[in-house]
C-alpha cells in the first residue's frame, strides 16, 4: 500500500505484465454501491457538496463512504439513512457483511473493520390511491 500516491497497491497482485492498484476512489464506489442494495437501506448521506452536484444532475456513487489507509489495513466507514421499521442491527449487520464480500470478491482486499453508521430514518411516505372510475 502506497499511501504517498493514495492508491492501494495490490501486493500479490504482481505478474509478468506489471502491478495493479487500486485508487481509494473505487473502493468508495464499491462500498457504496454493496451497502445501498441491502433491504432496509433507504439512501446513502452525502455532504452538502454531494448534494449540490445531485442536483446539477451529477451522479456520484461514492458518497457516504470514507476510505481510511492506515498503517494496519484498510477500514471504511458507512453513513447510512435506514427505512423506518427495520431492525436496525439486522440491517447494519447485512450492510457490513455485504460490503465485506463485495470488496473481497472485487478487489480481493480484507478490511480490518466496516464501521456503519446510522445518521438517520426515513419515514414511508404515504400515498393515497384515488379510484376515479365510475361505476
């Protein structure tokens, strides 16, 4: 690990064709993208310049996610709105255990630690069905 460049350098990733790294980008992407597919996750929190650039129509598929390399390994911690109604240690369990596998298979990168954190719930918003067929 490089963190002079900020990139991951896959250390047994080394063939006859050259190394393979990995930039922290992508990490945030793919943590991202395994937490927000669990059930029971209702978005991911950006900050406000994530928000901004939303709004201008631009997409960023890292947002809630902080990649740390540090000098033991790399962790990541998730800030995430849940639905209203879940178990809320059930769905932090599956985000971990998600993120855990998703990075492993991809990058075949262990983390030390997928710390989650619940910043939020969000409340179903009820729709009211109106039949205007006449009989």
């Amino acid at each position: 690990m490089t963190e002079e460049n900020h990139v991951i350098d896959m250390e047994e990733q080394h063939t006859k064709l050259g190394k393979v790294e990995i930039s922290p980008e992508v990490i945030e992407v793919i943590t991202s993208i395994a937490a927000a597919e669990v059930e029971g996750v209702a978005t991911m929190r950006g900050n406000f310049a994530t928000g901004v650039a939303e709004k201008l129509g631009r997409k960023n598929h890292g947002k809630g996610v902080k990649v740390d390399l540090g000098q033991d390994g790399i962790s990541v911690d998730v800030y995430i709105i849940m639905n209203y109604g879940v178990s809320i240690p059930d769905v932090a369990k599956k985000v971990q255990d998600n993120i855990h596998q998703t990075l492993r298979t991809m990058t075949a990168i262990d983390l030390i630690a997928v710390n989650v954190h619940v910043v939020g719930i969000q409340l179903e918003t009820q729709q009211v069905v109106v039949d205007n067929t006449q009989e």
